[in-house]
C-alpha cells in the first residue's frame, strides 16, 4: 500500500491547500466591498473638480496652465499603477500588457522614457525591461492615501510644468463590476479641454470673482484636479484588486475540490486492486492445497 499512503498525503495536501485559498477568497471578499466603497466614495469629489476646472477653464480663456499646453520635448512619463501583492489572477499581466504596448509605441517614436511606479508589481516590471525609474511607492496597504502618492508623482507633473516631457500617461486596472475589470492606459497631460468638458454637457459661460488672482486659483485646482485623477486610479485599481482575488481564490478552491475528488477516486481503485489481488492470492492458495 505504498502508493495508497502516497495518495493519502496528497489528498491533505490538497485538502491544506484548498482551506487556505478559501480563507483568503472571504478575506478578499471582505476587502473587496470595502475598497469598492472607498472608491464610490472618491467618485463625487473627482466629478466635482473635474467640472469645477471646466468652469474656471471657459470663464479664463486668455490663462493657460501648463498641463494643458503641448510641449515640444523627446520624452514622456509613464505612471503604472499594479498591486503590491500577486494571486490576484491576470490582472496585472494584462495592465502590464498595455504598458508594454505603449512603451514600445513611444520607444518606435523615437520618445524617451520616465517612469513611476505604484506597486511592487509594477516597479519590477519596469526594472525588468530596463525603464528609467525616476521615483516609486510601494506599500501602499488597503488603504490609499493621497500624501503618499503626491511626492512620487509630483516629479512628472514637475517635469511636464518644466517642459522637459512632452506627455504623461497613467495605466491602471479600471473596475468595471466584481467579475469584469479592464486594463485602460489613458494620457494624463496635457489636459484636452475636450477631455474636461465631455463630463458637463452645459456650454453655459460661468463668472467668477478669484481671490487672490485667477492664475493662482486655476493653477491650485488643476493640480488639485490630476492629484485627484491619479488618487482614483489606485482606488479603482485597488477594488479591482480585491475582486480579481476573490474570483481566482474561489477558482483555486473549486479545482482543489475537484483534485481532491479525482485522488479520492484513483485511492479507492487503488486500494480495491490491492483488495483484490491479496484475495485472488488467498483463492490460488487454497485451491492449490
């Protein structure tokens, strides 16, 4: 019965393995409706600015802030957000698909590269392919806090103000439902009025009185405006996280019941052929007397 023992070890093994993906498939559930409703709660606030910087946008025409002009510079900055633990299923080989898509568009282009990293996912990635990291941030828990991610970031929003990148492009992992999340690269700056405005359906000419002066205004809120962007993108990254998780935790639980129920069965043949033979042993034995 040497193979049944073998057999038996690895039905608890199996068995092991399937109480541990199950308690980390309700850990991630639990986080999941958590973190889905920290970025519920992100929408509002991301909405309100966003409109609010499209009403100081058409009632200031002749200012121009930085991030919306187009600058002329041979470099781009790449902002890729991935989680800092894995098990969660393809979802960051998808966003890091894209990235590499649109690293390797820009490199075709003859464009330079400066990248940050949110996530330990994404930071290896980019040490991996050989991606100038110019600053990033791991470690970042459940919880998303916007004092973290401003400085890694500040040092691209720094550059484009400066003129030295020409683009700034953010990837991240869009939640769509528990089972469908969407990997989505998008161009952060220069900011496209068109952009702005596609979330306010009203061409209604807005009047504001500034204090101090319009550009000190204007120029607080849009930085305002993509910190925000940036913030709900880690937050949807993350409640895509904690479902992408959950769904891959239930997957890996279900195929270990179904090992378990395959050497469950090849163990009760085995041991029913050992049965057998020890019978057909005795039988020969006794007719042979």
């Amino acid at each position: 019965m040497a193979a049944g023992k073998e057999i038996r070890g690895k039905i608890k093994s199996v068995e092991n393995t399937k109480k541990i993906t199950k308690a980390m498939e309700m850990v991630a559930a639990s986080k999941m409706r958590k973190a889905q409703d920290r970025m519920r709660a992100a929408r509002p606030y991301s909405e309100k600015v966003r409109n609010i910087a499209v009403h100081l946008g058409q009632a200031n025409p002749e200012y121009t802030h930085p991030f919306m002009k187009i600058n002329d510079a041979k470099k781009a900055g790449v902002i890729v957000v991935t989680t800092d633990k894995g098990l969660c299923g393809g979802m960051n080989t998808n966003v890091l698909r894209a990235v590499t898509g649109k690293l390797r568009e820009l490199q075709s282009a003859g464009v330079g590269i400066e990248a940050v990293a949110i996530g330990n996912k994404g930071l290896g990635f980019l040490n991996r392919v050989g991606a100038k990291v110019v600053s990033h941030v791991t470690g970042l828990g459940d919880t998303p806090h916007l004092d973290k991610l401003i400085g890694p970031v500040k040092v691209l929003l720094d550059a484009y103000a400066k003129g030295e990148i020409n683009a700034v492009y953010l990837s991240y992992t869009r939640f769509i439902n528990t089972m469908r999340q969407e990997s989505v690269v998008e161009q952060l700056l220069p900011l496209s009025s068109q952009d702005m405005q596609s979330s306010e359906g009203s061409t209604t000419g807005w009047d504001y009185i500034y204090e101090p002066d319009a550009q000190s205004v204007i120029d607080e809120l849009l930085v305002r405006y993509v910190e925000s962007l940036i913030y709900q993108a880690v937050a949807e990254n993350m409640a895509s996280e904690q479902s992408a998780r959950m769904v891959a935790m239930k997957a890996a639980t279900d195929n270990a019941g179904t090992v378990i129920g395959e050497l469950k069965l090849v163990y009760n043949k085995t041991r029913q052929a050992a049965i057998t033979k020890e019978l057909s042993e005795i039988v020969a034995g006794a007719a042979a007397v």
